[in-house]
C-alpha cells in the first residue's frame, strides 16, 4: 500500500507559478513512476507529467517548457514546479504512482488506468 498526498495548490493570476508536492508514505520498497494528472470540472483527466525509476521525465504538450516534475528520494516526496500558468491549467492535480514501469511505459500519455496509488487532490486556479 501506497499513502500519497498533495499539497501546494492555490488560486495565482495568468503568468504564476507554484510549486505543488506530493509526499509518499507507508510504501513498499520499489522502482515507481510517478505521474500528475489534472481534471477540470466537464473534462477528461488528463496526465500532466511523469518520471520514471531512473529519473527520465515526460509532458504533456501543452505544458511543455513551464512545468517540471522531480522527486526527492530522500523526503518521499514528488514536486511538480509551475511556471508561467493560464487560465486553462485550472484543475484539481493529483499524483500517482505504480511499480515497474520504466521510459516508454511512464509517460505523459500513460493511461491514468495504469497508476494504482493515488492522492486526492490539490485545487489550481487560475484567473486571467
């Protein structure tokens, strides 16, 4: 069993940033991808951007070149850095992660299906 948890979320205007984190707790010991999804109310969830037991590191189109996602070992813990953020990435975000799963499988396009741990969600508003 797999305990995560997101922090971070908050309302900024159209050009912010935040930082959002996602601690783990209570895990068994293993090689995870780690993933962010997003889903705005009378849309799909879509994934955001993962990394991979090794460190590689996936986005999705729209959010390519302003956010980055890394992982600290050390604090368990998964961030995804937001930078110059629209009105269009309003969304509760929300973290995943499953085991086994290396590059080609632990991408941005990985089905939300795929991830067997989730948090419940941090709230990103954006106002223009």
């Amino acid at each position: 069993q797999v305990r995560l948890m997101e922090s971070g979320g908050g309302s900024v205007q159209s050009g912010g940033s935040l930082r959002l984190s996602c601690a783990a707790s209570d895990y068994t010991a293993g090689d995870y991808c780690m993933a962010w999804f997003r889903q705005a109310p009378g849309k799909a969830r879509e994934g955001v951007a993962t990394i991979d037991p090794d460190g590689t590191t996936s986005y999705t189109t729209s959010t390519k070149g302003r956010f980055t996602i890394s992982r600290d070992a050390a604090k368990n813990t998964l961030y995804l850095e937001m930078n110059n953020l629209k009105p269009e990435d309003t969304a509760m975000y929300s973290c995943a992660a499953v085991r086994g799963r290396w590059m080609a499988l632990c991408t941005a396009d990985t089905g939300a299906g795929a991830f067997n741990y989730w948090g419940q969600g941090t709230q990103v508003t954006v106002s223009s």
